[in-house]
C-alpha cells in the first residue's frame, strides 16, 4: 500500500523548500501545497493517534486498515533550530504521567528512538563526563556563581552522579532573571572561552533563537555531537537531549511523550526531568550508535528494544535486480533518492510499486520472505531508501 505521510509544521522546523520534510511531501503528495512562510517540521509515517498515514488508494487510515497499531512511529525530521531539552520516559512513568495528566503525556508508551543523520546533524546527547563539566563551570565563573558554591564545591570534593544532578538541578531550577543574567555576562566577557572550547556559534545561534533560556546552559552540561550522514544516536529511556540542527530519519517506539525543560515555548516539566533523567557523565565518542552492515547494499540499525530497527537500502544504479530478505512483520519504507521497482507479495496477490523520491510504503507480513528492487525506466542514479520495522534482528 502507498502511504501519504502526516506532516507537522512545528516553529523549529525549516522554512518552504528549504525543509527536506517539505520536499517529500510536495514528491509524495500531488494534492500537497508549499507555504514559503510555513516552517515544515517532521513527516509522520504510522499509526500513532496525533498523525496517522492514510492510505494513497482508499483514503483510508492505516491504522484502521491494519485493525492494530504498529509498535514504531517513523519520521523524517528538518531541523532550523534547536528542539527542548528533553527525556522520554521509561514504560512504567509513561503509564503513570499519562493516567496522571493525559493532556500533557499523550498515551501510555516508553519512546526509546534513533536518528539517522541524512545531512551534517548537531545534537546535545547525555552528559559530558563529569570531570568535563566540573571543567566547564570552573572556566565559565557566571555559571559558577548561578549554580552556587556549595553545590560547586561539593563537585569538586566528589565528582560523580550526585553531584551532577545537584548542580544540574541547581541550574534548572534558578530563577529566570538570574538565568538571563549568567547567560548575558558570558556574550559580553567569555567570548574567547566560548571560542577555544568550540562552542561559540552554537552558543550565539541557540541564545539567538531562545534569548536567555536556561537551556543555553546545558552547553556546558552535555556533549555536542557532530553527525555526518550515515551516522546515527540512539537515545534510551530517560537520556537526556535535544536536537539543533539539520535533518535525520527517526524512528521510536509509537509514541509522543516528551519531558521537556528549556529551549521551548511549550510546557517545561524541571521536577520530572530531573527526577526521571539518567545523570552518568560519558564521553561524546560513546554517544554514536553503529549499524551492522548486511552486504554491499544493505545495513540495520538494532535497538536494545523490540519495538522498531531500521533497514538502510543503497543500490548503486549498476546494480540489476536485489533482493531483500525480510521477515513477516508489517514495515514501512520511504525513498530517499533514485528510482526502483519494488516487487512484493500482498493478501491480493503479487504486486509492482514503482519508487522515486518521497515515495511511502507499507509493507505487509505476506511480503515475507523477500522483496526485490527491480531496476526501474528512469534508473540512471543511485536508489536510496530507508524501512522501520518491527527488531526481530534482536531474536536472530
């Protein structure tokens, strides 16, 4: 079945054309129409309740096609600037935080997710060790004074777990105003600090979009990773993050909670951020997360948990036809570049699909046990594509 994905037009997202979600979507959908004033933020692809894929054919909505929910929720995300400072939490708190205010935490469901860089991608992933932030606060001496004495000399005395979270909760919790002030002596008199340590334009650029924000200072708390496309990080229950800039396939467990505390105009949760939050200091390198490669054309991205892996497809254009071996379990595909024949079984019988660029597929459990790429018409570049689906690599 071709999908059409849901599109969201977040403030964080890129504007017009510029946005790669907006640029499938125009590919995926003729009836789509571009805004250049309008920010497009994430193309939805699956059954979560807030943004379900509908059916090309009947208009249908997978989920009421499907009869069950799928247990990822796949997306491409177009990055302008920096999303909150957030966790996701665990099974058991997702259960109780939606049973307690539904409003805010939208179903019952832990959002372990992975992206997948397709452009160069920037991100805030898990603390620095702590030694580093103990480091930073040391050389930044308004961060110091925000955070206070007692609390910076308790890290200096032992510099472990807890004395990250009191020092981080310390910053978290400041008041707004003495917040705006650290951050405003740092542009006027760290300049050159801010340079050596590499973090001077995404300081500049994230206090530009979120002036005075207590989420600035979690620059000096967490690592800045740089991915290359290809690359990708993996962020469990209860890690902390936020993305800044650039665009990425994601994939999670089917759900939208977030436990967000700076960098946001929505609703910043700081008890339970910091209650829920791992505080293990590791060094950025740890942050990557590497894929198995399959053969030539084919790699996974496995995930500690059940819910979702992610299958990257690159078929040189040489190539004539691949096939894919897969397993019965209902997936989604999206094409990224080029142009393929994919050839499949379905309940009705088999089935040809031809893919280009922004191209969404459901891929039934009768698909099982292959799919082919065939070479399409118009094949003269490379094929690119990406598939979510159920980790049975884990049980492999």
């Amino acid at each position: 079945m071709e999908l059409t994905g849901w599109v969201k037009n977040y403030d964080w997202g890129r504007n017009g054309i510029h946005s790669a979600v907006a640029q499938l979507a125009m590919a995926n959908d003729p009836d789509f129409r571009l805004n250049e004033e309008e920010s497009y933020a994430e193309m939805w692809m699956g059954t979560h309740i807030c943004g379900v894929s509908v059916v090309k054919e009947t208009g249908e909505t997978l989920d009421r096609v499907l009869k069950k929910d799928l247990p990822y929720l796949f997306k491409v995300l177009s990055i302008s600037k920096a999303l909150s400072i957030q966790v996701h939490p665990n099974k058991c708190e997702a259960e109780r935080l939606h049973k307690e205010r539904p409003e805010i935490y939208k179903d019952p469901n832990h959002k372990p997710e992975l992206a997948i860089a397709l452009t160069p991608f920037v991100a805030l992933v898990g603390f620095q060790p702590v030694e580093d932030i103990r480091d930073f606060i040391d050389e930044f001496q308004p961060l110091s004074k925000l955070i206070g004495k007692e609390a910076v000399d308790r890290l200096h005395l032992s510099p472990n777990s807890d004395t990250l979270k009191l020092c981080y909760e310390k910053l978290m919790k400041s008041e707004e105003a003495d917040v705006a002030k650290c951050i405003k002596d740092i542009v006027k008199n760290h300049q050159k600090e801010l340079k050596s340590n590499k973090l001077l334009e995404v300081f500049n650029k994230v206090n530009s979009d979120f002036p005075g924000d207590v989420g600035v200072l979690s620059l000096f708390f967490l690592n800045l990773v740089h991915l290359q496309p290809g690359q990708a990080i993996y962020l469990g229950a209860n890690e902390i993050h936020a993305y800044l800039d650039g665009d990425c396939v994601e994939c999670m467990a089917c759900s939208d909670n977030v436990i967000r505390a700076g960098l946001t105009p929505k609703y910043k949760d700081v008890e339970q951020l910091i209650s829920s939050v791992i505080f293990e200091g590791a060094d950025a390198g740890r942050k990557l997360f590497l894929p198995y490669h399959i053969d030539d054309h084919v790699q996974v991205y496995v995930p500690p948990v059940d819910d979702f892996a992610v299958i990257h497809v690159a078929i040189k254009h040489t190539v004539d036809t691949y096939k894919l071996q897969i397993q019965p379990y209902g997936s989604i595909l999206i094409t990224l570049e080029g142009s393929r024949t994919l050839r499949l079984n379905t309940s009705a019988g088999p089935k040809e699909i031809v893919l280009t660029r922004g191209s969404i597929v459901y891929i039934p459990v009768e698909a099982a046990p292959e799919i082919e790429f065939a070479p399409a018409e118009d094949c003269g570049e490379n094929f690119t594509s990406y598939i979510a689906t159920y980790n049975y690599f884990r049980k492999a």
